[in-house]
C-alpha cells in the first residue's frame, strides 16, 4: 500500500486496488509484481485419473507465496 501511494498517488493506491485488487499473495509480498501486471500461470495439476488410482477429491484451493514462505 505504502508503496502504491508513493508510486501513484492517492487514486491507485485506494480507489483503482479496491477495483482491482491483488489476486495472489506474491502480489501482496511484492508489490511490484502487481504494479507491473504480472501473471503467472496457475500450476497444473497432475492427472489424478491414471496417477492416484484410488485418490478422492474432498476439497480445492490454492497455494500462494506466503504459505511456502520461510
């Protein structure tokens, strides 16, 4: 946020995040990562139906930088 008001004033920091905010933890934990427009490809997921024969899906989610960082 700090980093948004000094970068682009007022507007983008409050107004223009609320209208588009960060949609990933590294775009929190970097800033700079969403003040460029950066995008990256979610990861794939692997083919569960030949891979884990006997795998149940019971949930979905996501993985984001601040749960791996250290």
């Amino acid at each position: 946020m700090v980093n948004l008001l000094r970068k682009n004033g007022r507007e983008r920091a409050f107004a223009a995040v609320l209208a588009n905010p960060p949609h990933t933890t590294r775009q929190i934990m970097e800033p700079e990562t969403y003040l460029s427009g950066e995008k990256i490809e979610p990861m794939r997921v692997p083919a569960f139906g030949r891979d884990f024969k006997n795998y149940q899906k019971f949930d979905i989610g996501a993985m984001g930088e601040f749960d791996v960082a250290c």
